[in-house]
C-alpha cells in the first residue's frame, strides 16, 4: 500500500497523535448520533408525544446521516477532505446545541438532524487514516474506527442516562456540545492537509440518492401510521424505489459516480456490504428493545422499573465485548479469512437474540445478551472496513466506506423502524406499554434476519477458500 504523509495544517504530527484524533471524531460522533436511543422514553415523556413520535429522536438522525454521508465521502475522496470533515464537526456541533434547547419538540428534532452529519466522519477518518499514516498503523486504526459505533453506544448510553437522570433531559446534549467543540479544535490542529486530488461530485445523483433514500425511510417511519397497504405507503415506496434504481443506473453511466457501484463486482467489498445489511438489521433492535424493556414498571406484566441511567448501563457490556472482540477478531481473519470471522459472528449474535428472547426477565439474562450482541458486533464491524480498504484504490476509500456508511444507516433505520413498528403493533388498546409479546416478536424477527446473513456469510466464507468462485481481485489496484 502506498503511503501518503502530508503535513497538517500546524505543520507535521505524530502519526500517534493523528490516528488518536481519527478515532476520537468518530467515537464522537457515533456517540452523538446514538443518543436518542437510550433517550426514547425520556423524550416521550418530557415533550409529551407518542411512542411512534419518540422514535424520531433517532430516525431523524439516522436519515441525514443517510443522505449526507455518501456526498461527504466523495468530498473526502480529494481536496476538500479536511474542510468537509471540519465542516462536519461544526453541522453537529450546531445541532448539540439545539438538542439542548428547552424550545420545543420541533426544535429538538431539527438538532437531531444536523448531529447526523456526524455519520459521514467514519468515512472521512477512514480516507485519512489510508492516506497519512504508515501501512501497519493504518490498518490498527482503520479497525479501530470500525468499532467506534460499538464504542460509542458504550459510552453515550451510560452517559446520557447519568445526566438525563440528574439534569434532564437536555443534559446530555450540552455535554456532547462542550466534547464537539474539544473535536472541532482537535480536527483543525491535527487533521493533515487533503490530498491533492480533484473532486469529483455527481450532485445529481446526490440530489436523487437523498430523495430515494429520504423517501424510503420515511415510509419505514410511518407506515404503521399510515397502513402499511394505504395508497400514501405504497405511492411513496414506488417512488423510492424508481428512484433508487434510476439512481444506480445514472452511476454506472456517469463519468465521475458519487459511489463507484462497479467496486461491488470485488468479492470482499460486496461480501462487507451485503452480510452488514442484514447484520445491522438483525442486531440494531436489540439496544432500544433492552432500553425501552428495562424501563418499563413491573405492573406491565414484565420489565424492572429501572431508571434510565441503570437501563443505559446495561449497555456498556455491548460496548466492552465490542472493543474486546475487534482486537480478537483482527488476528483470527489473519489465520482464516475475513469471511470465515464474519461467518462465526453471526452465530454468536443469533445466541445473543435467543437470549433476550428466553432471558430476558433477569438484569443478568440481558446483560449477557448485549454482552454476546456487542462480540458478534465489534467482530464484524473490525473486520469489514479492512475488507473493503483492501479491495479498492486508495482514491476509492472514502466513497467505498461511504457507501458501507450508508448501508450500515439505512438498514439501523429499517431496523429502527421495524422494531418500533412490532412494539405499536403489540400494545394493547387504551394501554401505554406494548405486552411482552411483542419484546418477543421483535427478537424472533432479529433471529430470522440475522439467520439469513449467517448463510450469506457462509457462502462467502466458502467462496473464499476457492479462488475460482471470485469475480474480482481482492486487493486493490
């Protein structure tokens, strides 16, 4: 791999101290972006709005996240890389502070929105990790920014509930404010100069990604509200995805893509792709399920009436396996295969949803399950970005892990959207809490989908034993 050092903006930093800054923007911003998990019921209850209202403290986020992080990768592609992720520490900044607003529910949302511009920072630290930093701590650093979303949750959740508790519920976004300003400080001493390639921005199909993908999550949002047959669902899923497909074919035809589809032909770039789809869907519910379960009174018929600072706590063994597995993981992919890794995590996340399933009605049931969930997670999410920097050129990098950005939101939002849909579904009428039955209903469905990425994984982890069966190299050119 070549290896390209320009010097920052203050002059030459340690490739220490710049990969120490890479990881800290994205453990922020992922820890931003999760913050309206924990605080779901908290956010029903103090702007006063329904179930299916509160999931937009962390649907919103999701879809500009969505929408802005394919844009933002291809920006950092080339010489606008270090304004666009200094830009993108400023947009979520703003939106700390508006979160932290006592001004209303619209207000609120509004704020959640900007923080999603944080989700394009993982790409974005990713390009710059590929590009200033020596090969062997590029690829420790580019795992490492992979499991920031598990790091994050690890330490957002606990967090937010601590000051949530304490202080209400616009604590915890004046804190990520005064952190975002420690981040935006950091990113304009450290952050090297960008790369002195030219950018190529395809801003109509930006513009018709946005729409379809806007689109898409919206139906996933208020299809239970709508009804999932009404002439509202269904005219805007059809158009959502005329839009999506007239969207990838305008790529393969322009001349500079906003994401370079033909890279999927690459047998790990697809393989990250596809198994994290149904892995981010199969997994993602299980954090807002033990969240929203842990907090419910025990005259529900189940949960522990915990307050939110327990319930977020119960979290932190996600983040901890998560951190835990990635190290485990890295050196397992060296003596198999990547694909074999993925393969295996897949088993131990089916074990975690099983778990929730049947052992739910303890503190010790659910700790165990995010624990497993948070292994099978870090596992995943280490190896896929070496993955897909290993089978693309280095000007690919922040369009290529862009894409898996967006593929990773999209599917935490039909995750999100899907699970709060099974709880509206399965809650009484005249009643405030879903039945139990409905816990059970979103972690069967979890185990459905996360079985289906155990066999998609397993296939690649045979194709990969028999170099006849990939299309393409898997190593950049």
């Amino acid at each position: 791999m070549a290896v390209h050092r320009p010097a920052s903006a203050q002059g030459s930093v340690s490739p220490g101290l710049l990969a120490a800054v890479l990881v800290f923007l994205a453990v922020e911003s992922t820890a931003v972006a999760s913050l309206g998990t924990p605080l779901l019921p908290t956010v029903q209850q103090a702007e006063h709005v329904s179930l299916a209202a509160s999931q937009w403290a962390l649907t919103i986020t999701l879809l500009t996240g969505a929408v802005a992080t394919p844009l933002m990768g291809r920006l950092g592609d080339g010489r606008l890389r270090r304004r666009t992720t200094i830009g993108a520490v400023a947009v979520m900044l703003a939106g700390c502070v508006l979160s932290a607003l006592p001004a209303g529910f619209a207000v609120f949302l509004a704020g959640r929105a900007l923080q999603g511009a944080g989700l394009g920072l993982v790409p974005l630290a990713t390009a710059v990790a590929r590009d200033g930093l020596p090969a062997d701590r590029s690829r420790r650093t580019i795992a490492a920014i992979g499991v920031t979303t598990a790091v994050g949750i690890g330490v957002g959740y606990p967090l937010a509930g601590l000051l949530a508790e304490g202080l209400g519920l616009y604590a915890p976004f004046w804190f990520v404010a005064a952190v975002s300003v420690v981040a935006l400080g950091a990113a304009v001493a450290v952050l090297p100069e960008s790369p002195p390639r030219p950018p190529r921005i395809d801003a109509a199909g930006a513009i018709v990604l946005g729409a379809g993908i806007a689109g898409l999550l919206l139906v996933l949002s208020e299809g239970a509200g709508w009804g999932w047959a009404s002439a509202a669902t269904l005219a805007s899923g059809a158009a959502s995805a005329a839009l999506l497909a007239g969207w990838a074919v305008w790529e393969l035809r322009a001349r500079h893509p906003l994401i370079e589809l033909r890279l999927l032909r690459r047998r790990p770039v697809l393989a990250a792709n596809l198994t994290v789809f149904l892995i981010a869907v199969g997994f993602y519910p299980l954090a807002p399920l033990v969240v929203r379960f842990a907090q419910a009174p025990p005259a529900a018929g189940y949960g522990f009436g915990a307050p939110v600072v327990v319930a977020a706590a119960m979290l932190t063994p996600f983040s901890l396996a998560s951190f835990a597995a990635s190290k485990i993981a890295a050196r397992a992919a060296r003596r198999t295969s990547a694909e074999l890794v993925v393969a295996v995590s897949c088993l131990v996340l089916i074990a975690s949803a099983l778990l929730f399933l049947f052992a739910r009605g303890t503190y010790a049931g659910i700790v165990a399950a995010m624990a497993l969930n948070g292994f099978g997670v870090g596992s995943v999410y280490a190896i896929n970005p070496l993955q897909i920097t290993g089978g693309v050129p280095a000007a690919e990098t922040g369009s290529a892990i862009s894409f898996y950005q967006l593929i990773r939101t999209v599917a935490y939002s039909i995750a999100s959207a899907l699970s709060a849909t099974i709880l509206i579904l399965g809650t009484p009428a005249r009643h405030a809490l879903p039945a139990s039955a409905a816990y059970s209903a979103a972690a069967l469905v979890s185990t459905a989908v996360l079985v289906a990425a155990l066999l998609v994984s397993g296939i690649f982890a045979v194709a990969a034993k028999r170099p006849e069966l990939a299309s393409a190299p898997t190593t950049a050119g």
